[in-house]
C-alpha cells in the first residue's frame, strides 16, 4: 500500500497498515520496534500454515521505496 500523507507519522502510519489488515479478516502481529534506525516495522499474518511479512515503512519526502 502505498499512502500520501505528510501529517501521518511513523507510529500512525504503522497503526493504520496494522487496522487495514485487520479490517481484512487477518490477524497481524508486529515483528520489530518502532523507531529503529530501518525505520520500518514489520507486522507478520499467518493463514494455513503460511505467514506473510509486510513492511511498513513511512517515507519522508523525497525518499523513494526500497
């Protein structure tokens, strides 16, 4: 997912990637700390013996995806 908003911070942010997935049926947990020098957290679901990692990360202007 891919969000313009420069008035979500990085927690916000993390928090909404979070409701999204939970919003779909899943049940995500976070793998990682806010705040890290990566400056993205990790939140894993897992449905029939397969887990699925995303990567949510809040990119500053000017920075591009990885």
């Amino acid at each position: 997912m891919i969000l313009i908003n420069k008035k979500l911070d990085g927690l916000r942010f993390e928090r909404l990637c979070y409701e999204t997935l939970c919003s779909e049926g899943k049940h995500p947990r976070y793998n990682g700390k806010s705040g890290q020098e990566d400056y993205y957290v990790a939140i894993i679901t897992e449905h029939n013996d397969t887990l699925t990692v995303y990567r949510c990360k809040n990119i500053r202007d000017k920075q591009r995806p990885e």
